[in-house]
C-alpha cells in the first residue's frame, strides 16, 4: 500500500520595493516550484503522464474543454477526457488527483480534468 502526505502549507514573501511601488505578496505552492504558467496545459500533461504509465496517449483520446460555471461570467473549466471502455475510470480519476498533487497542481472547481469512458 502506498502512504501519500499532503503538505498543502504555502510560504508566503513579501518585498518592500518603496514608497512609490507596490507589489502583492509572492505565494508559492512547496514543492511545486510556483504557479504553472498554462494551467490548463500543465493539468493536462498530468493526465499525459498518468495515461502513458498505462500505456496510453492523450493523443489518442477526445478532449473536450467544457465551461462549468453556473453562468456567463464564472471561467470555471472542466476538460473532459474521453478514454473509451474497458477502464476503470473511478481509479484512473483518483490516480490523476494523486499525480496532479505530486506536480504542485490542485484541481479546484475552477480547473480540473476528469476521464471518461
């Protein structure tokens, strides 16, 4: 059985540049290295990653981009992968939460990829 830790403490920098500038405090994930710059992309390349260990591709699968907010003005964003029958898509789910953590990345209700048959 394999044991998995989540350390979901942020550090938290703050610069003092002057008077006449400002800038927010820095917040970075520990052991993520930061915030991705395509987020998108770099929750998409987990489920890559995740789909070769199986010996499958995200080439070979539809990918559909689907705007889940309750209306025009939430950008929340579900991309739906569709890898066919014949897998359990329960584990493939939770094995991609357990890579996209191990990455520094969250799936939230903003961002997040789900496989479906």
């Amino acid at each position: 059985m394999m044991e998995m830790t989540l350390d979901d403490r942020t550090t938290r920098c703050e610069v003092e540049l002057g008077p006449m500038q400002a800038m927010a405090p820095v917040v970075s994930l520990s052991g993520g290295g930061g915030l991705p710059d395509d987020p998108e992309a770099a929750h998409l390349e987990a489920a890559d990653e995740l789909l070769h260990r199986r010996g499958m591709s995200l080439a070979d699968c539809e990918v559909s981009r689907v705007y889940a907010g309750f209306d025009g003005g939430d950008d929340a964003v579900l991309l739906v992968v569709r890898v066919g029958r014949g897998v359990d898509m329960f584990a493939l789910n939770e094995a991609l939460t357990a890579v996209q953590l191990a990455r520094g990345l969250l799936p939230s209700a903003q961002l997040d990829v789900v496989f479906q048959a």
